[in-house]
C-alpha cells in the first residue's frame, strides 16, 4: 500500500466515478482502476461495490477512509509547513480564479506578472469552490454568500460587493408584453444556484426551459433572448438590452473575496501576489454591486 493508491481511495470517495476521480488527480481512468485494484488486492478486500449509479463505498473502505485522510493531511501540512518557510520572489503560484470575464482582475494579475518576472502562475477558472487546505490553489479569487465567512484557517479579505438580478432581454420582454412571447425561466443545471435575497424561481410563476452550467453560459443565453435568469448584475450590466425582470430588484448576494491557506503566509511570493490583488478591493468597480447600504436595495 503506497500513497498514490490512497490518493485514489479518497478521489473515488469523494467524486464516485472513475472519470470524475481521474479529473481530480489528473490521471487517466486507466490509472484510476489499477491503482484501486492494486490496493483492494493489497488489502485483500474490496472498497467499493460498483453500480450503475457509480461507485459505492463497502464497509471495508469506511473503515480505511479516515486513515487515508489523516496521512493526507499529514502530508499537506508538511507541504504547507516547507512552502511557508519560502522567502524569494520566484517560484510557482496556483491561483484560482471566478470563471466569468472580469478585466480588471485578469488586468491586475497581468500586471503582477509583469512586475515579477521570476514568478510563475497558474492559472485556473471555475465556478466550483476550491479546496485551500488541500493546496488545490495557494491563493483564490471566489464569492461569498454574505451570511458566510470563509473557514478559521483561510486568511481573506473582501474585494467588494456583489449583487444578483434577475435579468432578461429587453425586446422579449416587449414581445412577452404584447402577447407574442412566453417569458420562460433559466436554471442552473447540476448544483443548485445560491440566490441570496433573490426570490426563488417557483415565485416568479415563469416556466422553467432551459438548463444552463456556468454563469457565463446562462447570460449568453439571456443574451440571446432564451429567457429570464438569475445574474450576477456585474455580469448583465456588460449587456446593454438586458434589464431586471419588472417588479423584481437586485439584492445584495455577497462579497468577491480574496482568500489564501493561513500556513502560507510567510511565502513571499504568496504575500506578494496576495498584497498586489489586494489593492483592487479601493478600486472594485461600481458595477459589481448594484444595490445600495439602504432599505430598498434596486439596480
């Protein structure tokens, strides 16, 4: 039993199929599979019953889970440990950002690289939360939801507010008044969508249409007149014809923080990286929020 086979017990675990696991560790599902079946051929038992709904955890991979997570995080903490400690400007920096087109951070990042020439990034965008303690990213770019606080071991400040609307096309809006056009709704497909102070979608008495992964994705296709959706209104406000739906505010969602693993903070380039991106937060963009501080909060 090594490592690497655990490591596979934990992805399998935590993502329940082979292609998802491979995803998380970058391997192929090949890689997966063998190292799953060295290890159940090791431990002489079988960890997970395979069914047409993904892999299952059996008893036996219970019991050996929290063994594997414990040397997991044995390990991270001694790589955090050996990269705090790191006090030059230069090396690799894993930063992970909001996937949605903000040009002012993808601006400031450049710059950064521009004034550390001896530091290397990459770069990852998503929309999913990212795991810092299990060093998925060293610093990350993520919204909050303004009820929650980032974890007692993340270090983060907030860059600005952000708020959501729902959004739809001007012109099938008209068309929805007169009669020649159904409004229909846009959900997210997959996780659920956190709507903050936002009405759920089954009040706003709209049928649901399409479902769309991604924020970008779903406002190109409201956008596109596909119908009404629930938007970052930083995001809408870079289209002209699209409106808040009629009768239906913005609300205040939350905060864009910036976030790192406390046990990075000794890592110069970390602090670099962490002070530049931190100067955004003076100059945030009044776009990211549309609401205000009072009572009534409207775009």
């Amino acid at each position: 039993m090594n490592w690497d086979d655990l490591k596979v017990l934990l992805a399998l675990a935590r993502a329940g199929s082979t292609r998802k696991a491979a995803a998380l560790l970058s391997v192929s599902n090949t890689t997966v599979m063998r190292r799953l079946e060295a290890l159940e051929a090791a431990i002489g038992g079988q960890l997970f019953d395979r069914t047409p709904d993904g892999f299952r955890q059996t008893q036996l991979a219970d019991q050996l889970l929290p063994v594997a997570s414990q040397v997991e995080e044995m390990l991270l903490e001694a790589e955090r440990q050996v990269t705090g400690k790191d006090s030059e400007l230069k090396g690799l920096i894993k930063l992970s950002l909001p996937a949605v087109p903000v040009t002012h951070l993808s601006e400031s990042v450049a710059d950064f690289g521009v004034r550390f020439p001896k530091i290397e990034l990459d770069i990852t965008v998503s929309d999913h939360p990212v795991d810092l303690a299990r060093r998925e990213a060293d610093i990350a770019v993520r919204g909050i939801p303004k009820h929650k606080r980032p974890p007692k071991d993340i270090v983060g400040i907030k860059l600005g507010r952000i708020s959501m609307g729902y959004y739809v096309h001007r012109e099938l809006l008209q068309k929805a008044h007169r009669g020649l056009s159904e409004l229909t709704l846009i959900k997210a497909s997959g996780r659920a969508l956190s709507l903050g102070d936002l009405p759920n979608a089954e009040s706003l008495g709209l049928r649901a249409r399409h479902l769309i992964d991604g924020i970008t994705p779903r406002t190109v296709a409201v956008a596109n007149k596909l119908g009404v959706a629930a938007l970052p209104c930083f995001l809408a406000r870079q289209y002209p014809d699209l409106v808040l739906l009629p009768g239906v505010p913005s609300a205040h969602w939350g905060y864009t923080w910036l976030l790192h693993h406390k046990d990075l903070r000794k890592t110069a380039r970390i602090r670099a990286l962490f002070k530049h991106l931190s100067l955004m937060e003076a100059q945030w963009p009044s776009a990211w929020d549309t609401t205000s501080d009072n009572a009534v909060e409207a775009a």
